[in-house]
C-alpha cells in the first residue's frame, strides 16, 4: 500500500525517485511504466496531457495523482474520478490499489477519444477500472453514493462539488488536487456549500493543495455556479 509522501522524502524526476518515494512495488511500477509508454504513444495523435509536461511526467502527472491515495480511507472500495482526461489522477490510483480486494475505479470523461486511451491502459495493466464517456451529470444522476470522490484542476470549487454533490453519502470522502487560489475558492463556494475541509501542501507543486473534504451538503443560498 503506497503511503502518503511526507517531507524529506527523495525528490520525484523518474519512475525510479517515483519508486523510491512512494515505496511501491515491483510490479506496480512496471504496470504504470505500460501506461507511460501507451501515453506517450497516444500523445502523438490525442492531447492527452500538456506536451510541455512530458518531461516531468513521473512528477507532474503520477506523483501529483498518487499523493492522494493516501488520503483516502484504507476501506475504501468504490472510488469516483471525474473529468479524468488522461487518466489522472484515476488511472494512477487503481494501479496503486489493484490488489485491495474489490476495489473499482470509476472513471468518467466526456471526450470518446479520451475514454478509448483509458480503456486501453486498464486493459494492459490490469488496473481495475470502469470508463464513462459520459458527462459528469448524467453519470451522477444514475451511479449513486461513492467512497471516494476525486478531481484534478477541473474546475472551480464551487461548480465542482454541485457535479459531485449527487455521488456523496455520509460518509464520502473528496479529494481535489487544486492549483493556486484555493482559499479565495473555498471561501466562494462556502456561500453555496456546507462542508469540512483540510488542505494538504502538494507534493508535486509548491503553489498546489490537495483538499479533503466530508459532509458535504448545500446550503439554502445552494448555487452550484458559484
């Protein structure tokens, strides 16, 4: 079970400071070594990530979607990413987590060609995952509660957890990996939103946060634009 990064440990550049860091086995890493090489191939026809980032990839894409897997709840089962583009962080985590027994990732992309490259990493790696090219609405109105509900640099808090609200139970987790400003954003959606919420320092940004967040419920003010 890799575990959630503290300080002072190595600096992420490559699979092998990845390995080092998130002290994670040989197998994992060759799983997510098939989903570097299929993401390099298919950034050549599908944007799947910022061309510029590929350098960085093992810090700017899997070290950034990996630190939240230990943020989630050890019991954790029925996991729900949304907008996952390139399979961050989704894809990431249920390679992380193949062997906890009956763990599912839901991934849920609105882009078909986006759905077709994951679908085709899950197969390779074994990871245990289900693609919707759907748009998070539709997906939310029918898939029902999840443990844990996450997002990376999809949108503004406020618009994000009215997408996310309908997948929330009592006892849901969300973790959204977030950019710079993310207290002027909790502070917005507040005003539509009750919630509780800590920020961890990202490990793979120094301007990012990573939010966890419970108990979520809408105000009587609920505007989920906002």
């Amino acid at each position: 079970m890799p575990q959630h990064i503290v300080s002072g440990t190595p600096q992420v550049i490559d699979a092998e400071s990845f390995s080092d860091a998130l002290h994670v086995s040989r197998e994992t890493m060759e799983r997510l070594a098939q989903y570097e090489s299929l993401l390099i191939k298919w950034q050549k026809s599908i944007n799947l990530v910022s061309a510029a980032t590929l350098p960085e990839l093992w810090r700017r894409h899997m070290l950034d979607s990996a630190q939240i897997s230990g943020l989630a709840p050890e019991t954790a089962l029925r996991w729900a990413d949304l907008g996952s583009g390139g399979g961050f962080p989704g894809l990431v985590i249920a390679i992380l987590l193949r062997e906890r027994p009956g763990f599912e990732m839901h991934l849920v992309e609105s882009d078909q060609r986006k759905c077709v490259f994951m679908r085709e990493v899950a197969r390779a790696t074994g990871a245990p995952a289900k693609v919707y090219n759907k748009r998070i609405e539709a997906f939310a109105a029918e898939a029902g509660p999840f443990d844990v509900v996450s997002a990376r640099a999809l949108a503004p808090l406020g618009r994000l957890l009215g997408w996310a609200a309908p997948l929330f139970g009592p006892e849901t987790i969300g973790l959204f990996l977030k950019g710079q400003g993310v207290q002027d954003e909790l502070t917005a959606a507040r005003k539509s939103w009750i919630f509780e919420a800590d920020i961890y320092p990202s490990q793979s940004d120094p301007a990012g946060s990573v939010l966890k967040l419970r108990g979520l419920h809408g105000t009587d003010r609920q505007d989920a634009g906002s």
